[in-house]
C-alpha cells in the first residue's frame, strides 16, 4: 500500500535525531529499506545510502540521487522541558498548516526524508540513490566527508530550499572561525548581577540575514561597549546553531551603580529596537551570589568584538535582492579561563570571501586570539538551462498554476558540497514546500504543500 509523504513525515517526528546522534533516525531508514529489501549502506562518518531500483519502464534511464540529512535544529521555548535527544515532537494541525509545540518542526529536512521514502512507491521512477547524510546543521561534516565510491549517479535532487514556487540552483560558499583567547582574572570589586537579553527574534542566519533583525550577542557587546557605569565582567554566554541568528544572550557582571547601568543598559535596547525590527526585545537584571573573579582585560575584548560588524556585508550587483556576504556571530563563551568565539561567514564571491577570512584573522591576532578555520565548505552555481531545471519547472508549474523562479541561495545548501566534490560534469538542484520560520519555534510548513512537492517529485521522476 502506498504511504504518503505527510504520514511519512509524521512518522519521522517521532524519531529524535540532534546533529552528531542521529543513530536512531538511521536505524528507522535501515529497517524501512530492509523490509523491502533494498541495498543499503553506510560510509564512515555514518552517512546512509539506500538503493532503490528504477520500475520497469525506466531500467534503461540514468539513476538519480534524491539527498536529505538526517538532522534537525534544536530550537524550543525557554519554559519548555523538551529532550531532544529521547522526546517525540508534539505536532498538530492549525489553519492548514503542520505545527510543533514550543519547538522546531524538524521539518527541515524531515519533509524530504520522507518524500525519498515515498518515491520509492512511485509507478514510474528510475534506479534512485537515497542518500541521508548526518551533521548537516551544525557542521556539513556527513556532505564534506562522504564516500563517493557508494554513488554511481550524476544527476542529484536536494529538498532544503524553502518555497515550492522555486527551484535553486546554487549556494554560497562558507566556513567556521574559531577564535580562542586565555583570560587572566581579578578580584572582583563591586556586587555581582546576572543580565540577559532575551525575546529577539528567530532567524535563519543566512537566507534571512537581510531581514534587519539583530544578533543578541552583538547587541550586548554594542551596549557593554559604550556604557559609563563601571562594570566588570565574570561571564557572557550563548551558542545556537550556526544556521541561527542568536536572539537570547546570558552575562553575569559585576556592577558599581545598579541604577545608573540599568538605565544606561535600558536606553541601549530602545535604541537598538529604533534601527532594527526587534520590538519585543526585553532584559532582565538580577542579583547572582555566586562571587567569581572578573576578567582582567573585558574592556578591549568586548570593543574588540563590538567592533567586527555582523549582518549583511554587500549585495550582489547580479542579482540585486540576494546577499552577496554577510558573517553571523552565533557562539560567545567567555567562562573560566577560555574566551570562546565562532563565526560564520559567506559569500557567493570567492574574493570577498577569501578577503573576509583575512580581515576577522587580523582583527582579532590584535589581542593574541588564536585563529582556525573548520567546515570549510564550496559553493555552487548551476546552468539555469540545465534539463532537470527545465522539467523541474514545468512539473512546479502544473502544482501552482505558476512559473517558478530558479534563483540563488545565501546559504549552504548540502547538495553543491557533493556536487562540487562528485564530478564536474555533475548537477544539481533543490526544491522544497512552503515552509514558514524554518529553525525557530514557529517553524510550520502548509499541508497542501507537501502533497504538491510530491506531486512534482513524481512527475521529474517520471519524466528522467
């Protein structure tokens, strides 16, 4: 009996799979391909292959590869008790979209995990190779270490877009730097307070980066900069997923006039929410009586941060609404003895790219920080004349009554990595359902989508 991309997906959100543990999602595609008894494999960083063979009237067409990942952001409410690791989401429905309470939806990429096991009841489809790679969403370490032996394919259908009226044909180049600094620390001077900033808005730190919405730790760092109440600083924390712009952000200061900070602190949010579309950003401050030594030197380390702008950086000329660069800033660990930092930057120019690495190397080198680079990964750009983009399109257009637009994306995009490293003959494209606040905890996704994007997968299938 054939079982829809949308019961398929409910199935899935039953299934914990955090980056870096998605054994248990794995093992579910494992026992699916081993009841129909469909070949299967993993390579050494544990990504998945399934291969399903080609119906009868397609045993003589080219394969194709269908590619997802096989993890999710974790991302709820700060009043939920959610455990990613061992919880199934509670979804519903609501106004003909698919929701989850107080969390993600996981439906990136759990929708497309689910449309490659419905193609496989498809009536016309050729040889498929199903491939779920892991750690998408925090490294891309499944796409940049996987083994290519285990695919034969050089036609590939990825589904992380986000618009079912749009087909991407290429992604920005991008990578981690990891700046680490020793601290020295002091006796502490003053009564100690535990400050957070919170209520900030949930984005997508690359296809969203251009909606001026602001970085939390940025905004701390901005307003700790200027302000004329001597402080002191014990500890600043926050980490999200790189993908995420950070809305929340925790610090514990020592402060010398509580009123006079609180006021000073109070008019830096209100001007932050006058230049960005932040309106509910709150803070709190309360007193903390654990007493730790403050940092020695907190003043040029948090100017030094202050000073390296987050957000969009430049715009491409070619396509005039698409971020050419931009960097987010989504790790800040100052604790201990360690200053942790991590950014990430991209560009859809190499040069800017290239240019942007070099200049966060000397910036931060001014106070001995030590600089890495890790998860490097390749951009790609597609030929928008491509046969696939051409049937793609026409199949989208038979679900929407609409032609669809086949643009770029700032942000990394899973199947250019493989491509880039596949062969250079390869292809690819990415398409996707109407998916709404993807990484935040209003992610939701439209019902009827699901069934047009499988619709549409269907009709490619049958046409390769």
């Amino acid at each position: 009996m054939k079982t829809s991309t949308y019961e398929y997906f409910k199935e899935i959100t039953k299934v914990p799979r955090p980056s870096e543990k998605e054994w248990k999602i794995r093992n579910f595609l494992i026992d699916w391909a081993n009841v129909r008894e469909f070949e299967n494999r993993t390579d050494k960083v544990w990504n998945l292959f399934i291969y399903v063979p080609a119906t009868q009237d397609k045993v003589n067409s080219e394969s194709v590869i269908l590619q997802s990942h096989l993890d999710m952001v974790c991302v709820k409410t700060q009043e939920s008790s959610h455990d990613f690791e061992k919880d199934e989401l509670d979804i519903y429905e609501e106004e003909w979209f698919l929701k989850a309470r107080n969390t993600t939806l996981w439906a990136d990429d759990g929708i497309w995990i689910a449309l490659s096991l419905a193609s496989a009841d498809f009536e016309s489809h050729p040889k498929m190779e199903l491939v779920f790679t892991v750690d998408e969403e925090q490294g891309m370490s499944g796409a940049l270490n996987l083994d290519f032996k285990f695919l034969n394919s050089k036609r590939l259908l990825n589904l992380d877009s986000e618009d079912e009226d749009k087909i991407c044909i290429s992604s920005a180049w991008g990578a981690r730097i990891s700046l680490k600094k020793i601290l020295t620390r002091k006796n502490p001077s003053f009564n100690q307070y535990k400050v957070e900033i919170f209520w900030m808005k949930w984005w997508h730190s690359g296809v969203e980066i251009d909606k001026n919405h602001s970085n939390a730790i940025k905004l701390l760092t901005d307003i700790l900069s200027h302000i004329e109440t001597w402080i002191e600083i014990v500890s600043i924390k926050w980490w999200v997923a790189d993908n995420v712009i950070p809305s929340n952000v925790l610090a514990v200061l020592w402060i010398e006039d509580i009123e006079s900070f609180f006021r000073e602190f109070s008019n830096g949010v209100g001007n932050h929410k006058q230049i960005f579309d932040c309106p509910d950003i709150e803070f709190s401050v309360v007193d903390f009586n654990d007493k730790m030594d403050v940092v020695y030197d907190w003043v040029e380390i948090v100017n030094l941060i202050s000073e390296m702008e987050t957000g969009v950086y430049s715009m491409s000329e070619k396509i005039p609404w698409l971020v050419q660069t931009s960097m987010n800033l989504w790790i800040m660990d100052l604790q201990w003895d360690m200053i942790n930092l991590t950014y990430l930057p991209r560009s859809s120019d190499m040069i800017e790219f290239e240019n942007l690495l070099f200049k966060i190397k000397n910036h931060f080198e001014k106070m001995d920080f030590n600089y890495s680079v890790h998860s490097r990964y390749p951009g790609w750009q597609d030929d928008p004349n491509w046969e696939l983009v051409k049937i793609a399109s026409e199949e989208i257009a038979k679900q929407t009554w609409k032609n669809p637009l086949v643009y770029a994306i700032h942000a990394w995009l899973e199947c250019w990595a493989i491509v880039a490293w596949l062969w250079e003959w390869a292809n690819a494209i990415s398409i996707w359902p109407n998916m709404h606040d993807v990484h935040s905890i209003k992610e939701r996704v439209e019902i009827a989508s699901i069934m047009n994007i499988e619709k549409t997968l269907e009709g490619i299938l049958r046409r390769l």
